[in-house]
C-alpha cells in the first residue's frame, strides 16, 4: 500500500513539472539567404520542434534539415549538399539556451514582452553561443514566441559567396506553444 500511494505521489510531481514545459512540433522557421542578385535563397519549415520551461527560462528548439522548402527546387538540392548543410551527415540543426530576463515575463497575464535569449545554436558539426532578441506573447493564457537573428554561414561551414547566396542568413524562429 505504501509503495503504491509513493508511486502516486511521485505521478503527481511529475505531472506538475511536465505542465511547466510548453511544446509544439509546429514551430515555423523562415530562412533568408537571397542576395539582390538572387532573391530565391529563402526557405521555411513548418515542422520545427520547440519548447520553453516557463519556471526556468530554458528554449530550445530542432529542425530537420531536409523539412526546409524553396520555390526554386535547384535551390533546395543545394541547400542539403554538402557543401551547404549536408543533410546527409548532419540532419538537423538546433538551439539550447535560456531567456535571460525572464522576470520581465508574468506567464499568467496577457501581454507582448520583449526579451532577451542567449544559448548555443548548433549547425553541421560547429556550435557557436548567441544572443537574440525575442518576443513573447501571451493571449488568453497561451504563449507563442519569435526571434529574429543572423547567423554568418560561413563560421558553420557552410559555403556563401556573398553573390548568389548572402554569407549572412536571416533566421526568423515562430513557435505557439502549448
């Protein structure tokens, strides 16, 4: 009897840790590599995963390399070369870190609050620590977020000649979180 009422108990914690974590595999990320020469080096993927643990400030978030789509498909192949991200070898890229101002942010009251993040973004084999702002919004007790950053292709080996494909891509991460 005392084992099962332990095992209960235990249930019950955890479940209340798991509520703090907010998720979705639905998560948008826009990438924009297009110079004035060549506007068609933008993509999007729909099918990121993201999460944020509202009691301690942690986000992250993945996404399948492969899942990215461009208008032009040429494009595409060349995006999962491997002198682009080599979706082969390295399948995803990801982001681990923490808002760094998170008591700016009150989860339990509407409202637009601009923050901070800092963490590690990883691509291919190379991970490098950022700071990007973000944006949280919390309607009617749901919580999404975006952040807008740059990310310099070639400091993740990812070949940009400037020309046809910019050495600095706009990455622009969306997620509404459950």
């Amino acid at each position: 009897m005392k084992k099962s009422t332990f095992l209960f108990a235990l249930l019950l914690a955890s479940a209340g840790l798991f509520a703090q974590t907010k998720k979705t595999t639905s998560a948008t990320i826009l990438f924009d590599a297009s110079t004035p020469a060549d506007p068609v080096a933008k993509a999007e993927s729909k099918t990121v995963i993201a999460a944020l643990d509202v009691k301690t400030g942690n986000v992250a978030f993945e996404a399948a390399v492969k899942n990215f789509s461009f208008e032009n498909k040429k494009v595409e192949e060349h995006f999962n070369a491997e002198r682009w991200l080599n979706s082969e070898k390295y399948p995803k890229f990801s982001f681990k870190g923490k808002i760094d101002d998170l008591k700016k942010v009150n989860f339990n009251k509407d409202g637009t609050y601009a923050v901070s993040v800092t963490g590690d973004l990883t691509i291919k084999e190379t991970t490098k620590a950022i700071t990007a702002p973000a944006t949280i919004t919390i309607t009617a007790g749901r919580i999404s977020a975006t952040s807008d950053f740059l990310v310099n292709l070639p400091d993740f080996s990812v070949m940009a000649d400037g020309k046809k494909v910019s050495k600095e891509a706009k990455v622009t991460v969306t997620a509404n979180l459950n």
